[in-house]
C-alpha cells in the first residue's frame, strides 16, 4: 500500500511584489497620515474611507478581456463555473476612481462641490521592481463639482502645507503646475490636433504625448528625434516618430522650453506660443490665475511655480496639473548624486464622473506618496529608521511580579510607553539584549535590595549604548548611565532621561 503523500509545508515568505512593514515602519506612516488628514481637514475637507474592491466597470481604466482578465488589475468572477457568472470584481487600483463611483452613486445626499480625502493601501497588478511594489498606500484629496481655477490653486496650496507639516523644509521643495489645455494649444498650432476633429491625427499626437512623457529620461533630443523620424536607443532598436515637420517640432519644443525667470515672463511665453487657439489661450489664463491666488495666499514661486516641463499624465487630466518634487540632493544606489524627485502629484479631471452619469462634472485633485515622503524624511535624517521603544521594566523576582506590574501602570498612567518583560528572567542579560532589541530607551531593574529599601534602579540605555562605542568614558562622566532612585521617583526620573536623550 502506497503511503499517503506528505503535505508539503507552506513557504513562509511574502508573495512577489508585496512586502511586510515593521514596527517603526507602521507608527511613522500612521503619524504621517494623520499629520496630512490635519492639513486636509483644515481646508474643509471630509474623510471617505470607500470599498477596497470595485466592479471592474466601475473602475474603468482596466476592463478584462477573455485572454488578460487580470491585466493591471488583481481581478477576478464571482460564481466563474455557474451557468451564469456574475460581475467582475478587482483590488481598487487608486483612490480616484472609487471616488467617481461615490459620488455618481450618492450625488443627490452629497454637497456640491464635494470636498474629501481618503487614504489608505491600492493594489497594481504590475510587474514589481527594486522600489516598485504591487501594494502601496495613498494619501488622496478631491474637490468634485468645482469649475473654477480657485480649486485647483487650493489643491497647490494645500499640498505645500503638507509637505512642511510632515517635515520638509521650505527650499527643498517644489510644486510645479502645467496645463493640459496649454499643451492642446500647442498642438492646435502645431497642426496635429483639429478642434472641429479631434480624432484627426490621433496617431501621431499619441507619439507626441508619449515624446514629452519621457523628457526626463531621453532629455531634449531624444524628444526631438521622437517629433520628428524616429529614434534609435543604445541597443539599436529604432522607435518610430511622429514624422513632424522642424517649425511642427520648433512649437512643440518651445512648449517644453518655455519656462522663463518668473511666473510672469512664463506666462507671456506661452502665450505667444498658442496664439490663434482659443483652448490654449484659456488654458494660459487659468495658469495665471493660479499664479495671481498663489501670490495673494504668500506662497511665492519659491514654493508653487508655473513649469510648462511637468507632463505627469497629460493624456488623462484636462486642465491644470501639478507635481511637488523634492528638491535636495541624494545618492542613488551607485552613488552617484540626484534630487529626490517627485512625491506627490495631480491636476484636473472632468471626464471621469461623465462615465458614471452621462455628464461632465468637473474635479481635481492630488495624490501624495506617503511611502516616498518617508524614505525622504529619513534621507534628510529627519526620521530614525527605529522608533523608540518602550521602557521595559525587568523582573529579577517572579514573586513580585504585582509590584512589577504597579511600576508599569504607573509609567503607563503618565503616557510613558511601558512593559514588563514576560520572557523567561532567569537571565538577567537577555533581559537587556531584549531591551536593547526592543529600542527601549530606559531599563527599570528591581531586586530584593531595592524592595527591602524602597528604591529602584533606572538604566539610561541609550547612554549606556554610547558610552559603550566611546573610546573614553570622560566625555560622559556628569552623566552616569544607571541611577538609584527611590520607588515615588520613578515616573519623574524616567522622564528626565527621555528628555535629556531627545
């Protein structure tokens, strides 16, 4: 008789794009979060925490087909095997497009406009890479049902403000704004779009879209050769171009060269550079209102500029769009020097809602990277990659563990983070190596001395962990690592070391 087959036991380890957050890692994004819904809340706007899972159809972007029902999207049937299927269902891809769906399905119950925010975890179905995961949170604010210019210049203001709430400096930040309408313009002069025809030259205003897209990585004749016949890469494959002429090119270049020394001078060029399309010209004049209300509210063009280079999905926004880039110096994983980059970014979006409704409702809003803003903030040495951790109070005395558990209440009480250790204390150093682990910032040790004396032993061992790298211990000797103290002083005495070491 054949044995029955072992089980194979599970791997234990992450799916393939997705990763597990620590500790730290979690209480930082938390303070984070609620430090940007603090910004977002004093502009007047209302949390919406929506469904993670979405019919496929309401999510729009990504709709299956019988050969890719999974493509970009994690997706899949309800009842697949019953005579009769029911609907596609998929893992929110944004926090946009759940917004669309909200507000098409609750519009009569909803004020108009309709102000909100939303954070949380969206899912891509996407081949991940170094930085690049399939899950990743989003910090999301939205003003549906607002036509004016005013709304989009708030939605920049904004957007400052929580990049210096969380920690970022004025002068290492940027929020650079652009308007889809001015680039319609462009290519209206250009003679590769038709007012009276927009799917006239939809072929080759694709390539010119996806030309400007890559300005950042081709620079600017990699873009030109894209205008124009083609391009060939380092590996010799050739890209065909949008085969414009040189003056259809020169338009288009001077668009993405068109950033002069002030917002004015900037305005003035592209001004000159839509005359005779009326959609571009009213796509300058809402650059320079945003310009005007940004002046008025004192956020100057050292922290909100009109860019004409910002191109962040030209093809989806229909009018004002914005990018706040980090502006400070790193090094990338050669070493070599670079900004941050961008890490948050949005712009106007009139066209979703119609696909719910039938009618144009006009929307803008942005989308901030919280995982991004973190790994800024630490590269700038703002934030500790290790939060700190409790005051652990020890136990040399199974017996007196009720004492033990007084000590902590206490601490707790006075809004110190505490615990007694539980592990096995026959081993007084573990207990150490357990709080030096745990990032504890102070040891609390009693024995039977101390009871019988009424005091207590206090570790400072984020003092004691320096001395133990110095070369010399005179630096520190006006500040021992371990003090005794009596039993009432504890929560006062703990205290004091947290501050000093803070």
């Amino acid at each position: 008789m054949a044995k029955p087959k072992k089980t194979p036991r599970p791997k234990a380890e992450t799916p393939k794009g997705f990763r597990d957050y620590f500790g730290a890692e979690v209480t930082q994004r938390a303070e984070m979060l609620h430090k940007i819904a603090q910004v977002y809340h004093r502009y007047g706007f209302d949390a919406l925490e929506s469904s993670g899972v979405e019919t496929v159809q309401a999510l729009g972007k990504f709709l299956p087909d019988v050969d890719r029902p999974n493509e970009g999207v994690f997706a899949w049937q309800e009842d697949a095997e019953a005579d009769k299927p029911g609907d596609w269902l998929a893992l929110r891809y944004d926090l946009t497009a759940p917004l669309a769906r909200v507000y098409a399905q609750h519009r009569n119950d909803l004020p108009t406009p309709y102000r909100r925010y939303a954070m949380g975890p969206v899912w891509r179905n996407e081949k991940p890479g170094p930085g690049r995961f399939r899950q990743f949170y989003q910090c999301d604010a939205d003003t549906v049902g607002a036509p004016s210019v005013a709304a989009d210049a708030e939605i920049c203001a904004m957007l400052a403000d929580c990049l210096e709430e969380v920690g970022i400096d004025r002068g290492d930040y940027i929020v650079r704004v652009n308007n889809r309408k001015v680039l319609n313009g462009v290519m209206e002069v250009a003679g590769v779009l038709d007012p009276a025809n927009p799917d006239n030259f939809a072929h080759e205003r694709g390539i010119v879209l996806r030309a400007i897209d890559k300005l950042d990585r081709l620079g600017l004749d990699g873009v030109r050769a894209l205008l124009g016949a083609g391009r060939k890469d380092d590996s010799g494959d050739f890209t065909d171009g949008a085969g414009l002429s040189d003056a259809q090119a020169d338009v288009v270049m001077g668009f993405m060269q068109a950033k002069r020394d002030s917002g004015a001078e900037t305005v003035a060029r592209l001004r000159d550079l839509v005359a005779g399309s009326e959609t571009g010209a009213q796509g300058v004049d809402e650059l320079e209102t945003i310009a005007d209300l940004m002046a008025v509210g004192g956020y100057g063009a050292d922290r909100v500029e009109i860019d004409p280079s910002v191109v962040r999905g030209l093809g989806y926004y229909t009018g004002p769009v914005f990018e706040a880039e980090l502006t400070f110096e790193i090094q990338d994983e050669k070493g070599r020097p670079r900004n941050f980059g961008s890490v948050a970014g949005g712009g106007r979006y009139d066209d979703l809602v119609k696909r719910f409704t039938g009618q144009e409702v006009p929307a803008t809003g942005v989308s901030i990277g919280v995982d991004r803003l973190l790994a800024a903030l630490q590269a700038k040495g703002r934030m500790s990659a290790q939060a700190e951790g409790p005051v652990v109070v020890t136990v040399m005395d199974k017996a007196r563990m009720s004492d033990y558990q007084a000590m902590v209440a206490e601490l707790r009480q006075a809004g110190i983070r505490a615990e007694v250790y539980l592990g096995n204390p026959k081993n007084f150093g573990n207990q150490l190596k357990y709080a030096d682990r745990r990032a504890s910032p102070v040891a609390v040790i009693a024995g039977e001395d101390e009871f019988d004396k009424g005091m207590i032993q206090i570790k400072d061992l984020i003092l004691g962990a320096k001395i133990a790298e110095s070369a010399t211990l005179e630096e520190w000797k006006d500040r021992p690592s371990q003090y005794e103290v009596a039993r009432g002083d504890l929560v006062s005495k703990v205290r004091e070391i947290m501050e000093l070491n803070r």
